[in-house]
C-alpha cells in the first residue's frame, strides 16, 4: 500500500486511537477498529487517488510495484517509481484524510443517517476538509511541476484538473 496507518497517529492529521501497535498488542481496545477503518479507506481510494495524480496506465504499473514490495517479493528496487511513490505519500494521507472526514460524522441506517452521539461534542468537518483537500491541491501540484523537470524518470504522468482545484467552505 502506499500508505499505512502511521500516517494518522499524529499531526493535523491525527485520528484517535489510530496506532502503530500489531495485530493483536494494541495499546487499546479500540485501536484495532480504527486502524482496520483506516487501512480499509487506503485500500478502495489507493487506485482511484493514482488514476487521478498520474494518470491510468502509470498508476497501475505503480499498483503493481507497491505489491511486489508489500510482498517482499521485488528485491531490486525501481529508482525512478521510488521516487514518485515518495511523493505520493503525504498526498494521499490528505486524501484519506479528507475522506473519512467526510464520512464519519454519520451512521447509515434504513431509515436514513443518524448523527454520531459520544461524550465528545461533534463539530462539522467542513473546515478542515477544505484545508486538508487544499494542502493536498498544493503537493500535487508541486508534484506535476516536478514531473516536467529531468528529476522524473517515469515519463507519460497527467494529472486530472480535479485534483489541482482548490475548494472553499461554500464549494464555489
């Protein structure tokens, strides 16, 4: 994967009881829960995150990549797809980020969605989910300037307008 859980256990991207911990030794009962949220959420956004950033046919050869390493199975390293994995990072955090933002203030139920009671008062997300979606705007476009440079060595990368659009509190 391009990411882990890691990526949620501290900073603007924090996430409550999102743990480092394995399978099994979590510092907390709830740990377990959160850190399989997450990696659920890396796991259906990774391949569209990549078909928007880098365009089809790179990011399923970048898919593949990141298997045979998951997999222990690819011992000579690719250099040049290295380094965009590397790039990607951060983005993608954000873009999970933004997406379990947005989905969980709520709970789906038959008779439509209930908003999440806790001790805890809720606030709306919308706040940070623009200035998560923007700080993500701002390294993939660094990222499409640096793919134009001589540093990229994978050539053919297009990034979707979508994700170099900003977004604001009133989606205008």
């Amino acid at each position: 994967m391009l990411i882990d859980c890691s990526y949620f256990t501290d900073g603007p991207r924090h996430i409550q009881n999102a743990t480092l911990g394995t399978q099994g030794k979590m510092p907390n009962p709830n740990a377990e829960e959160v850190n399989g949220a997450i990696e659920a959420y890396i796991r259906k956004f990774q391949r569209p995150f990549l078909k928007g950033v880098v365009g089809a046919p790179i990011a399923g050869a970048v898919i593949s990549y990141l298997k045979l390493i998951d997999k222990n199975e690819h011992e000579e390293r690719d250099a040049a797809l290295d380094m965009v994995v590397e790039q990607l990072r951060e983005p993608f955090a954000n873009y999970v980020f933004y997406k379990i933002l947005r989905d969980a203030n709520t709970q789906a139920t038959m008779t439509g969605l209930v908003r999440l009671k806790c001790a805890n008062d809720y606030v709306a997300p919308l706040r940070r989910q623009v200035s998560t979606w923007n700080d993500m705007v701002d390294m993939i476009a660094d990222f499409s300037e640096w793919c134009k440079t001589s540093d990229c060595n994978v050539p053919g990368i297009t990034t979707d307008s979508n994700f170099l659009t900003k977004i604001n509190a009133l989606n205008i």
